[in-house]
C-alpha cells in the first residue's frame, strides 16, 4: 500500500560516531534532488565522540520534505530511526502519537538499556505502546550482508548507518542512484568501502521491500517551486558563495582573515577550496589577528571578511571599532551559538545581538543586519557587502548555528543576475581630495589605498579631524564626528528597502521575527491565517538600521509580539527605538529553534485575551 | 648594494609628513626616523608603495610623521594589520614601527606568528626596557628587579631577549642596533628591507624621561668601543680599541680573547656568517651580556627560508592553472543540481 504525503518529517538519531550527520545529508541531497522542498536541522553534540551509548553523546538530524508547507525542520518527526537505546530515549519525550520507530534491535542489550536511563527494556514492556515500532536487526543483518567482502567487524559495523538509509529510502520510495554514485566517487581509491556502503545500501532496501513488518510505504510529491534550477545549499556554503559573488561585482579580490570556531568554520573552509577565484583565505593565529589582518586588508584594497562565532565576535571588539575609527568597509559574519562564554558551541541562539548593536567602547555604530533561511544566507552576505563598500562601514552580519548547518534547496543564482556593486574607490589624484571629505548624501569618505599615487595619507585609532583625518583632540570635532559616524549609519536607512508584513487586513495580532527563526514563524502565522485569524507577520533582516517604515507598520496592529531564542534582545531593542509600542515577548534560551506547536499556542492565547 | 648607485629620487626629507613631531626633545626616536628616511630615500622606495603599520606606543605614533601609507592601528596587533595589508597588496613595501611593551607583551602573539609564518614585512623594534605613553611601567623588556612605576620594590620576573625570541620563532632576519648610530641603522634597515621575510631590527630606543640612559653603557662614547661589537658578515668577529679584541668558541660557549695574548692571532677569531643555516651561534652572540661580552651589534641572522607571501600567492596561481571551474557560474552549477520548470 502506498499512501501519498504532503509533507514528512525524518530524524535520524544515533551516537555521535554513527554517521547520523552523513546518513541525514546523504537523504537530503536524494530528496533535493527529486524537487521536494526541505528543511533540515543537525542537532549534535559539542564532543567530537561524546561517552558512547549515553543520551548526552546522541547526535540527531532531522529533515523536513514535502510538496507544501515546509518552512521549518518539523517539530516533531513522523519517523524516528534510532540506533541505539539512548537515541530513542533522548527523543521520546518529543515523538507524536502514531510516529513510525525505526529501530536497531542488535543495539538493545540489558547494558546498553541501563546506560540510556532506560527501567526496563523499552521494547518489551508498554513504553512504545502508541506508536509504530520497525524493529529491524540493522547490526547483524548489515554484517551478514557483508560476509563476502571479508571485512574486519568494526569496517563492516560503520556500514549500519547506510544500511539503514536503505531502509528509509524504500519507505519514501526514493531512488538510490544519487547515492550509490557518492560512494562511487568518494571512496574512488577505496573500491572495497565503496563496495561495502553500496551492498549495505542496497541490502537495507531490499530488506525494506521484503520484510512483512513494513506494510507501507509513501510518496512525497515534488514542491512546486519557482522554476529554476536548484541545488541543495547549507547556510555557511551560501555565506561563502555570496561573499565570492559579491567580490566578484566589486571587482576587487576577497580576502577572508579568520579563525576556526564551531559553527562558523565551515565558511573558511568553503572559501579556502576556491582559491582558483584568487579569493584569499588567512587562518591567523587568533581572533583578533583575524579581524586585524582583515582591516589590513580592506585598507590595502581588498573586499575583507572576517567569520566567527560569539566567543570569538566578543574578541574583535576592539578592532571593530577600529573599523568604525578608520571607516574601512569589513564585514563581520557572526554565526551564532548558545552563550555566554563558551556555551553551547553547537546549539543554535540568537543572543549576540546586542552585542552587534552596541557592544563596543565609546560610541561606535556599524551596520547590523541577519540573514534568515540557510539559503538567503547567499543574498545577505551579499547584501553586507554592498553596504560596507557602499556606505564604507563595518558590516555585521547575523547568521545562526541553526541557518549555517541547516540546509534547503536554493535557485541557483547567476553572476549575471546579481546588481554592481560599486566601491568608493578613487584611483587617480583629485585636487579636493582629503581623507575624511565626505559624499555629501551619504557621508562616506572616499576610500583610498596604498600603491595610489600623490594621495599618502595615514588612518588610525585616534579621532580624526571631520576633513583632513588629521589626529584631532578638538572638542566641539569630537563631538561632531560622533554625530557624523551615527548619522552615515542612520542613512544606510535611505538605500534598503522598505520592510514589508504579510496579512493586510490583519489589526489584532502582529507577530514580528528576526534572522533565522523565519521559516518557523512564517509557518506558524501561515497556518492560524488559514485558519482565518487575526494575525500578521514581519520578519526583520535589517536590525540598525531599521526599515524607515517600521514604527507604521507596527502602528497598525493592537498587539505586536517579538519571537527570539534569546532573552528578549531584539524587543529591548526596539523599546529603546520606538517607545510608543508595547511589545509582547516570546523567548525560547534551550539551544533549539522554535516549534510551530508552541508558536500557534501563544499566539492563539494573545488572539484570544481581550 | 644595487640600490644605492642609483640616482636617489627623494631625499630623506621628501618622506616627512606635515605633521608635527611630538616625541619629547631628546628622544632616541627622533634618530630614528632619520635613518628610516634615509634608508628609503637610499632604497629608491616611491612613497606610495610604502605602508607604514604601527600598534600603540610612543613610537607607534611613527606613521604620522611619514608622508607614505600609514595605519596606526591598535596596541599589539600591527603585524597582524601588516600581514592583511602585505596579503592584499604584495607589491606594496610594508614596515612595521613597535615597541616591547606593543609587540613583546600585548601583541606577543602576533609577533611570534608573523616571524614564524616568514611573512615579507620589516619589523623595526624600538627597545627602550619601559612603557613611556602610559609614563613608566616595566615592560617584557625590563630588567629583573628594575624599579618602575608598577615595581616600586623591583620586578619580580625575567625579561624577553628580543633576538632569543626571534630565533625561538623560528626567525630568519636578526638585527641589533643602537639608536645612537643612524648610519649603522640606515645600513642594517637595507639590509632588513633587502631580506625576503620577516625581518627585525632591534633599536636599543633611549626614553629620555622614563628610562634614560638605560642602555648608555652600551651605547655611550665612552664604553661603546669595548661595549659593542659589530658583526658584519664574512668579517672576523673583532671590537675593542683598535680591534684588539675578538671572540672565538670554547667547547660550546664564547670566549672574549686579546689578540697577541697565549698565542692567539686574528687568524683565530670566529668569521661572522649571517647566512648559516643553524642558528646555534647566532644564539650564543645574541645572548652576550656585559660585563662578560660586549652586546652583539648588527645584523646577527640573515639567512633564507620559505617565505609566507610568496608561497600563498605561488598557491593560488597554481589553482587558478588547474581548478575544474573557470568561473563563479560553473561552481553554482556543478554537482547535484536539479531543474524545475513552470
């Protein structure tokens, strides 16, 4: 029996050796592939191999595919694959009544029960009662389909984890060439592995297909998508693929100054491979030699990106506002993570936004805007870079742990599509010309750098004279430059676009996002607006400065509620700005995004209050 | 050298800023800015194709008085500023003017990495054993048990040796010179420029109201002749009135001998080699301190190495040779990439 779904949410769970990560990406590209939309969401912990066989080592990744309604990762799966006992007990608490288990019976020993803080063995007393059990000898079945290739036991063991997508692939019907031709390639100088993960493929499906335990299977349909051609992105790969690209419509080389932090180097490691682009990747010594050599390289004429994480952001705020200082066009990538201090490196948050806004000495103002979807990550880094350049500011872009190892598919974008961007670059000596003599529209000054003929001149930490850029300790000039390096902030206001809102009869309700919580709260206001409520959406990617139509658009709604994993950032924020608002807030600080569920719950109790 | 016999295209003055100096009167910087001037002025160098890059510090305000490219940046981290600049622009000549308190404490970080990376930039060092903007702190430089401001009973730690660190950083380019000799600067600063990779010149700096006079017994006219002994390459190892004195090696140490003396003729004395690929020696004459030795002057290493730059950039000529995409557009749509029409 085959049963057609709209939409299917898939969590592979297993110990963090197991290769749940490659098992869920090798899904992911399949379903891609066949033009379903998806949504995915890594969920690991932060040691390489934490304690086998415990709840705290289990690493998840769960993707989200469909024809329709995919904005999010899913809350809660409609199949669960565990591979062991602690895999199903760290989900269980989060699995709906009638979800499909795909468990490992091999793996289910009296020791290995005890360790996941399991009474009893789960699948002998009423634990699983509620839902669909797949109990599936996935070791032994595995090792058996290997005999031939005389593996050692631990080789043939790895190959669970593929024998299992076999069995995942039959359910959803999904074809294995994709991924037989990845084993193909990968390990082309290894012809008995590959031979070992395609037999265990193959055996998983044909496992699938005969057992009488499975007595369906589904089908997803293709998405109807915007045509195009699409490939599946992660965020941190569209965060490089749009820093090249902007580069590249800069006409200057890109220059990356940084240092490996979870989960942001993954960026660094993108662009290093594209080093054919002359795009030049500096892995300094620490954090602040990232930024630095990054400033050194915008002042020497390069498009300069530095990447980092929370941690790694609080030590590059000294330089930051060097950059301010000496109005260097850089952009800051900051992929957030679970703080303070080290935190939760490889949980999702979106607690640095304060930090972006103000979190430097004196006063000391950069652009700060987010990014929302892992693939639009490719449309605002491109975005940070036209404005450094463009406006000769630092930019700092949010992304989140949640965006940059999330990924969904992304209609490939061609050079050709993309706008000029236009440094303020002066190349030949100009009369007028002095350091800081600014655009009168703008206030930018003109960006200059060493190799140009006639025009030496020095920068530096030290406040600047308004026009010549001389050291100057004047007091009325200090002042006046503070109010100058606000309002060349405030100005970038007059060259984004104008914020927009979904639900234009709505009054009641306005439920406002920011950065990469967008796909959850679009779905969630998408589903009560079906239902018929009174309720908006607006989701910033533009946080300093704001849109200039924002306090309108709020004006129009009773109730405005600020959704944010963090404490309440972005709604301090936007008291301090526009005061004339109450703002409602809904916060989740557990390093994990946002569920429609929770979301519709709020919203329907805000709705329902007078 | 080559560049020298040139027809000089500035003078030394032609590379000062308008711009006030402001070091306080007697201040050994002053020498040195001279000797930079001339350097360049001697090296041909076009004033544009200089970058100047500083940290904090009283001599990191040296930028300002240049009329090249300067960035004074932020206290200890010029050489990592200089390394984003000689990254972006390897054509450009890039100096970095610091401290020991700027590039041996708060920046000590980036100095070992930019000496151990070999990065084509010239570092020159100005030692004056104190923090003088901040008024008269120790610093990395000081000696055990100096009084200063922050050690009014002594300090309680060791100090730096500027060559020892170099060397342990694996650096190539070592120089040591006192900033009472401009022409000795102006010598070793060509030489620095003229090496490819990190470079150091150590300035024995005086700090007229902090420190004053700390390194005179090194440096004054009176002591310098026995105090001092200038190494130059494939020249015996000799100093002392009228070269009297010279040193060889004794089992593994260094021996301070008169010529004349138990048999001993210039024939005997240790020939400076700059260029040897060990640095054992170049240690040993690092660490010469009086009284025993006189302090090694000069460029002590000066011997070749990979360096950073030209392998990064010899890097990516060569993916640009063999990458499977010629454009941005290619890499987009390789690998998996599926196409859905209306």
């Amino acid at each position: 029996m085959k049963t057609t779904l709209e939409s299917v949410v898939i969590k592979f769970a297993g110990d963090s050796g197991d290769g749940m990560q490659l098992a869920g990406t090798l899904f992911t590209d399949t379903t891609a592939v066949m033009g379903n939309s998806i949504a995915t969401f890594p969920d690991f912990p932060s040691e390489i191999r934490a304690p086998q066989g415990t709840v705290a080592g289990v690493s998840g990744f769960q993707i989200h595919f469909g024809t329709s309604g995919v904005h999010s990762p899913g809350d809660t799966p409609d199949i669960l694959v565990a591979m062991n006992p602690a895999a199903l007990k760290a989900n269980l608490h989060n699995l709906k009544p009638a979800c499909t288990i795909l468990l490992d019976s091999d793996a289910f020993s009296k020791k290995t029960i005890e360790k996941a803080g399991f009474g009893n063995n789960p699948l002998e007393d009423d634990t699983l009662s509620d839902f669909k059990v797949i109990e599936a000898p996935i070791t032994s079945l595995t090792k058996s389909a290997l005999t031939d290739l005389g593996l050692d036991n631990k080789t043939a063991d790895r190959c669970k984890n593929v024998f299992t997508l076999g069995i995942v692939f039959w359910l959803f019907s999904e074809p294995l060439e994709q991924t037989i031709n990845f084993f193909k390639q990968k390990f082309k100088n290894n012809p008995t592995i590959a031979e070992a993960n395609i037999k265990a493929i193959k055996a998983g499906y044909n496992y699938a297909l005969t057992i009488e335990a499975i007595k369906s299977s589904f089908t997803v349909l293709p998405a109807k998508k915007v045509p195009g051609t699409y490939r599946n992105i992660t965020g941190n790969q569209a965060t490089a693929w749009g820093l090249m690209a902007a580069a590249q419509k800069a006409g200057k080389p890109l220059f990356l100054g940084s240092y490996p932090i979870t989960p942001a180097t993954d960026i660094m490691q993108e662009l290093t491979k594209h080093k054919w682009t002359k795009t030049r990747v500096f892995q300094a010594e620490d954090e602040i030699a990232g930024i630095c050599s990054t400033i050194g390289a915008a002042f020497a004429g390069n498009v300069a990106v530095t990447t980092t994480s929370g941690p790694g952001m609080a030590l590059k705020t000294e330089a930051i506002g060097l950059a301010v200082m000496t109005e260097l066009p850089i952009v800051i990538v900051n992929v957030q993570r679970g703080g303070p201090s080290t935190g939760l490196p490889t949980k999702t948050e979106q607690s640095d936004l304060m930090q972006a806004v103000w979190g430097r000495n004196g006063e000391s103002p950069v652009v700060v805007i987010s990014a929302s979807t892992p693939a639009d990550c490719f449309d605002w880094a491109f975005e940070a870079t036209r404005i450094a350049l463009e406006h000769m500011t630092p930019v700092i872009l949010l992304t989140e742990s949640y965006l940059g190892n999330g990924a969904e598919p992304w209609r490939i974008k061609s050079l050709k599509e993309l706008p000029e961007i236009k440094p303020l670059m002066l190349e030949t000596k100009d009369a007028n010309w002095q350091p800081y003599k600014r655009d009168n529209e703008k206030l930018t000054r003109k960006w200059v750098v060493p190799g140009t003929p006639e025009m030496q001149h020095r920068i530096g930490g030290l406040e600047k004279d308004e026009c010549t850029g001389c050291v100057s300790h004047n007091p009325q000039n200090h002042e006046l430059m503070v109010k100058i390096r606000k309002e060349k902030i405030q100005r970038v206001a007059n060259f984004i676009p104008e914020q927009r809102y979904k639900g234009k009869d709505a009054k009641k309700l306005l439920v406002v996002g920011w950065g990469g919580q967008f796909g959850i709260l679009f779905g969630a206001v998408n589903e009560l607006q079906k239902e018929g409520k009174d309720i908006a959406f607006t989701h910033f990617n533009y946080i300093n400065p704001l849109p200039k139509n924002t306090a309108e658009i709020f004006s129009k709604f009773d109730k405005i509620i600020v959704c944010e994993l963090n404490d309440g950032q972005f709604a301090n924020y936007l008291r301090a700005l526009l005061p004339q608002f109450k703002y409602e807030q809904y916060n989740k600080i557990q390093g994990l995004p946002f569920t429609v569920k929770e979301l519709k719950n709020k919203f329907n109790q805000l709705l329902e209050e007078k | 050298m080559e560049a020298t016999t040139l027809q000089c295209l500035y003078k030394p003055r032609d590379y000062a800023s308008d711009q006030e100096v402001k070091w306080c009167p007697g201040c050994g910087d002053y020498a040195i800015i001279s000797a930079v001037q001339k350097t360049f002025s001697e090296l041909n160098l076009k004033k544009e194709d200089v970058t100047i890059v500083s940290g904090i510090g009283c001599s990191s305000r040296f930028p300002y008085y240049m009329n090249t490219y300067g960035f004074h940046t932020i206290h200890g981290r010029a050489a990592a500023v200089a390394t984003g600049v000689k990254l972006a622009n390897p054509d450009l000549s890039v100096w970095m003017m610091s401290g020991d308190g700027d590039s041996l404490a708060i920046g000590g970080n980036h100095f070992i990495h930019a000496v151990r990376r070999n990065i084509n930039i010239n570092l020159i060092l100005f030692n004056n054993e104190i923090y003088g903007l901040t008024k008269g702190q120790y610093s990395p430089t000081s000696e055990r048990g100096k009084i200063t401001k922050s050690s009014p009973y002594g300090t309680v730690e060791s100090p730096f040796n500027v060559g020892e660190l170099t060397l342990g950083s694996k650096g190539h380019f070592y120089a040591r010179v006192p900033d009472t000799d401009v022409k000795l600067m102006t010598e070793v600063m060509k030489q620095a420029y003229l090496h490819e990779g990190f470079s150091v010149v150590e300035v024995l700096q005086n700090c007229v109201i902090f420190n004053d006079k700390t390194h005179a017994d090194i440096t004054s006219k009176e002591t310098k002749l026995n105090n001092q002994i200038l190494l130059e390459h494939g020249k015996p190892m000799l100093f002392g009135e009228n070269n009297s004195k010279g040193l060889l090696l004794n089992g593994l140490d260094l021996e301070v001998v008169t010529i004349g003396e138990n048999g001993i003729s210039e024939e005997d004395i240790l020939v400076h080699d700059a260029s040897a690929k060990s640095n054992v020696l170049h240690n040993l004459l690092i660490q010469m301190k009086l009284p025993e030795f006189p302090i090694a002057m000069g460029v002590i290493r000066n011997a070749d190495a990979n360096v950073y730059d030209k392998a990064f950039f010899e890097q990516m000529e060569n993916q640009e040779q063999l990458s499977k995409y010629k454009s941005l557009d290619d890499l987009f749509m390789s690998g998996n990439i599926f196409t859905i029409n209306s």
